[in-house]
C-alpha cells in the first residue's frame, strides 16, 4: 500500500502572487481527502481531483490561512455538485467560524468536531491527531493506511513534537516558518533548526518543511533543517507530490 501528498498550497500566513496557503490532499486505501483549506487551495485542488470524488475534509485550526476556501467549497458541493453529508473534521473553534460565516453546515457537511488524542476512520485511512503549541487550539494529524504514514504538523511551536503520535511517520510535513536567527521571536512557530532537530529526535523518516512565508529564503531554510535533522530535507512547492 502507498500513500501520496499532493502540496495544494504551503504559504504561511498569507499566499504570495499566484500561489496558496497550506491544503494537502492525502491519498491512500482508495480514499481521497484534503487536510487544511487556506486561501488559495480550493482552485489548486482542482487540478488533482475531481470535487465529486473528494471522500472528506480535515481543517487544522481556526486561523484564516488553514481553513477560509472551506468557505467556497462549501458553494461548489452545496449550490453546483448538491453534495450531501460530506464528512468534515475541524476544531471547534473553526466550526464556530464557519457557521457565523455560513450558517448551518448541514445538510452539505457532517460537521465532527475533533480534539486531541482523537483517532477517526476516513474510509480505508486512519487520521489521529495531537494538540500542537500554537496560538489557537491547532491539531497536527497523523494519516496512515495502516502500512505507512504521513504526519502533518500543522502550525506549532518547539513545546510539540512528532513524537507525540507514538506510532512511526515515514514522510513529515513540518512547518518552518521563522529562520534560527528568528528563532527569539519565535514563540509559538519553528525555525529550520527547530524542526529539524524536532523531527530527527522523533526519529522522522524523511522532513518535507513547509509553512515559509512568502518571499522567504527556501534554501535558507533549507540548509538549516537539514543541518538539524542528519539529512537532506526537500521543500514544500505547490503542486509537489510526495509518494510513500
Ligand atoms: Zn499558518
Ligand atoms: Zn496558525
């Protein structure tokens, strides 16, 4: 069995010119579903998959560059595709947000609120998930098709790790937002170094860093992750595929 990580969009904070926000669609056991919705990924998602064919929704935390194109997806299945009891997990923090936005979510979705240590079936995929050290309550997700798995940190500081799923992850999407030299200010985001260090110590098996703002030094940060984690690290760019 495999996995495949489509990147849909991996700016942090806001999408530079043409690009998107953080949205990955995770594919594995016949099952197709997108972890975040940020500004931005709802027209890349399209290039990979047909919205009729999307199985559920996964929306990390509550801040604006993780879930608002949720808000247009919403208009595609409810007004365009008539798609009905989509199964979607979000905080309940983004659920709150989306209602005040859109009103009742059903009968389009069927809206799961999720909190950490939960662990949930999505068709032939398991996804657990663990609260990360962010501004807002913001779950990182581990997807496995029982054979290998992915992690996705999501947003979080250095007082969260990986290693927190106690179960392997063979691929990790890792947030690197601020460099070292940032690292002071750095409260609540990782640094190159920080994830690095982060991910070799959870015994990663391979570190994708996305979550760089826009006009950031990519092989900046490159080159410090790597430096902490033992190995090469690859960059998250939208539309990059990542197969397991
Ligand atoms: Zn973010
Ligand atoms: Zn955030």
């Amino acid at each position: 069995m495999a996995i495949r990580v489509t990147v849909l969009g991996c700016a942090g904070g806001f999408p530079g010119a043409g690009d998107a926000c953080s949205g990955y669609l995770v594919e594995g056991g016949g099952t197709r579903i997108v972890l975040d919705l940020g500004p931005g990924v709802m027209a890349n998602l399209q290039h990979h998959v047909d919205l009729a064919d999307l199985d559920a929704v996964v929306l990390s935390h509550c801040h604006p560059d993780h879930w608002v194109d949720f808000t247009v997806l919403n208009t595609a299945f409810t007004y365009n595709l008539g798609r009905t009891e989509v199964p979607v997990y979000g905080t309940a923090e983004t659920r709150e947000r989306a209602e005040a936005v859109l009103g009742d979510l059903a009968p389009t979705w069927s809206w799961t609120d999720i909190a950490d240590l939960d662990v949930i079936a999505i068709g032939g995929l398991e996804v657990s998930f663990s609260v990360t050290d962010h501004y807002v309550y913001t779950l990182a997700a581990r997807v496995t098709d029982g054979d290998v798995a992915v992690g996705y940190s999501s947003d979080t500081g250095p007082d969260w790790s990986f290693a927190a799923f106690g179960a392997p992850i063979d691929l990790a999407l890792c947030e690197t937002t601020m460099r070292t030299d940032e690292e002071p200010d750095a409260v609540l985001h990782l640094s190159g170094r920080q994830a690095g260090a982060m991910c070799r110590a959870a015994g990663v098996g391979r570190l994708v860093i996305t979550h760089l703002p826009p006009g950031a030094d990519a092989a900046g940060h490159e080159a410090e992750a790597a430096e902490a984690f033992g190995h090469p690290v690859e960059v998250a760019r939208t539309h990059a595929v990542f197969e397991i």
